[in-house]
C-alpha cells in the first residue's frame, strides 16, 4: 500500500504540476492523446532497439526515459479534453506491449552483442516474454469476467527496476546492478503468473460449480420409448 500511495502521488505530481504545461501545449496545437501515445512508444523502441544492442546503455536509458513520460500525458490530455474512450485504452495498452518488448529485446541483443553473455540474453527474453503474459492474463481474466489483480510485478515497477538499475550500472560501471534487475524481475515475474493464474482458477471454480448442468441432446428419432409386448 506504501509502494501504491508513493507511485500514485508521484504520478499526480507530475502530471499535475511538471508536465501540466505540456498536456495544454499539445491540446492547443490540435494534437490528440492517441498521437501522443504513438510518439511516445515510437520514441521507447527506437532508444531501446538502436542504443540498447550497440552497448549505449545510458544513451538509450535516457532516450526512453524522455518518452515513457507520453505515458503520463496521453492520461492526462485525455481527461482535460473529456475523450477518455474504449479505444484510448485499448491503444494504450496495446502499444505499452511494444515498448515493453521492445527494451528487453534490446537488452537481449546488447547481451547477445557487446554484452556478451548467453545467459542474460536467456534471462532478458524470459522477462520480455513473462512481462506480456503478467499483462494478457490480467486482461483475458478481465473478458471472462474475472479479476487476476495483484502480485508483484505490475508494469511501471518493471520499467522503473530495470531502467534505473540499467542507467546506474552504465554510469558507476556497476553491470551487476542490472544483472541483479533482472534476476528480480525473472522472480517477481514468475510469482505474479502464477498468482493470477491460481487467482483466475478458484474464481472459475466457484463459476463452473454455479453454472446449471448442461441438458444432454435428444438422441435421433425423439426420446427413447419402451420396447413393445
């Protein structure tokens, strides 16, 4: 609950007073939340898939950096405009996956490049791929009208572990601090599946058990009558 109240106030704090300027700079020149959302993951895979695999790890942590703020804008833009839609989340979410992908499948290529380590190239595509499922079984819960919230890995903690830790060991020539990120994400990934999943199944459960007994089918030629005398 601690970690939740420091994120939502840090999060209102920058789109309330920070990037405030910028969210009515962009409504005056015309420009739609859903364009903002589309730049900003642009911007979050080009750092991560051109500074990322050439080794300018700090280079591409800062350039992501500059754009995942977009994700903090669109928000922001679309509740002064009053435009928050079904299409504005699903456009959110679903580029989100890009970017997501995106910066661990450039850390998966530094470390199959300048990094040079098959292990971390492993451990990388492992978060990449856990880091969607966490997403989509949250979502496929939630078109089967189930709730799999929880766990321990939600996505901005994700993205603040692994580029924080990134930027730092860039800086202090320190790599095991993302080394010691990702190993974190492979645990806390693995842990908020199988949370939603178990979560997913006792709700199941208790829906299936609700749910009337299917009639079986009437077999051909009408119900079967007795034999004759």
């Amino acid at each position: 609950m601690l970690q939740t109240s420091f994120l939502d106030r840090f999060k209102d704090f920058w789109q309330g007073v920070v990037l405030l300027p910028a969210v009515r700079l962009f409504i005056r020149w015309g420009i739609s939340p859903n364009t903002v959302t589309f730049v900003g993951t642009v911007g979050v895979c080009t750092g991560a898939l051109v500074f990322f695999p050439t080794g300018h790890l700090l280079a591409g942590v800062l350039f992501i950096t500059a754009f995942v703020f977009s994700d903090l804008i669109d928000g922001k833009m679309a509740r002064e405009l009053g435009r928050s839609s079904k299409f504005g989340a699903f456009w959110d979410s679903t580029l989100d996956r890009f970017g997501d992908g995106a910066i661990f499948g450039g850390l998966a290529l530094y470390f199959a490049g300048p990094g040079d380590s098959y292990l971390y190239e492993c451990v990388s595509i492992y978060c990449l791929v856990m880091g969607s499922v966490t997403s989509y079984a949250r979502a496929r819960a939630e078109s089967l009208g189930m709730d799999a919230k929880g766990g321990i890995a939600e996505r901005a903690d994700r993205l603040v572990l692994i580029l924080v830790m990134t930027g730092l060991g860039a800086i202090f020539d320190l790599p095991i601090l993302m080394y010691g990120a990702l190993w974190v994400l492979v645990v806390a990934n693995t842990y908020t599946v199988v949370f939603r999943v178990r979560k997913v199944h006792r709700q199941a459960v208790l829906l299936d058990a609700a749910e009337p007994a299917p009639t079986p089918p009437t077999p051909p030629g009408g119900p079967a009558s007795a034999d004759p005398v």
